[in-house]
C-alpha cells in the first residue's frame, strides 16, 4: 500500500530509479527539481535538507517564509512520485505532483492530491486552492476534477495554455 512520507536521505536509490524513469530534461511536478545534483550522495543529501527544513506537521502554525510541505508518494521502498503543497499562491498554484510512468492509472495522484487537501486545511487554514495544468494533460485534469476541481478558465502562460482549477476546502 503506498504512502506518503517526508522527503529522505534513505531511499536516494530508489528516488535515482524513478528520476531516470522520467528521462533527462522533464519537469518532475511535486519534486521541485531544477539544476540541483541529486546524483551524488553530497548533492541528494543537500537537496533533500533544503525540501524538508520548513516543512510543519498538519495542525500547526505555518510561519511567513515561502515554503512547502513535500512529500513523496512510496510503496514497498520504491518511489512512485511526489507532491507538494505549496504555502502561499502563485501561477504555479498551491499544489504540484507527479506520478512516475511506471505507476500511472493506479489513482495515485487522486489519492494524493486528496490527502494534501486536508493538509492545506489543517496546517494552512486554507478554504481553497488553485490547482492548474496543461491544457493538454487530460489525466491531470481528471484527477484534480475527481477531487471537487471547478474549471475557472484556460490562460496562456507563455508556456502554453494552462487549466485553472478552484479547489474549495470547506
């Protein structure tokens, strides 16, 4: 059964596995990947302190600074993906998340995206989020649909057009 867990140092193998399995150059939502190096054991562990050292348990206060709460998506040691939610809005929206190939059509993400729902509300005391993807990603939009996702519009970002979703917490 998978769960989701705090980023860790522990399973930098099978975090390797699942990055490869998206290939170079792709965006993996819900890691915040950009340049870093998690390809040495230095880099990983560096990468992972800085996903984690504001993260705050749900039911507590969330101080000013901008910051997430990551999280990975793990079954049997293997990681199937990550989420995050992120403590304030911009374009980017309040929450981004990716499923590795290998484990997609399972409603992983669904489950996931569910979960940190009730987190944005316990720890954030937030009554909505925004929710946005690629026009394109049908999958994406289903899976933020199957969680109460009303479609405000599509806006072109410069990257191609992009589905605004509201979420509503309460």
């Amino acid at each position: 059964m998978a769960e989701l867990i705090l980023p860790t140092t522990d399973l930098h193998e099978a975090f390797l596995d699942c990055h490869d399995e998206w290939g170079p150059g792709l965006h993996e939502d819900g890691f915040g990947l950009g340049g870093d190096d998690v390809r040495s054991a230095e880099g990983f562990a560096a990468w992972v302190h800085e996903r984690v050292r504001f993260t705050h348990p749900a039911g507590t206060p969330c101080p000013p600074q901008r910051h997430g709460s990551p999280r990975w998506i793990v079954e049997d040691g293997r990681v199937l993906g990550g989420i995050a939610l992120r403590h304030w809005e911009s374009d980017l929206g309040h929450i981004g998340y990716g499923v590795r190939p290998s484990a997609r059509r399972r409603g992983l993400a669904s489950w996931a995206l569910a979960r940190m729902l009730v987190e944005a509300r316990a720890a954030l005391g937030l009554d909505r989020v925004l929710m946005p993807c690629l026009a394109g990603n049908l999958a994406s939009a289903r899976t933020i649909e199957r969680n109460g996702g009303v479609l405000e519009g599509i806006v072109d970002t410069g990257h191609g057009p992009v589905r605004r979703y509201w979420i509503t917490l309460t």
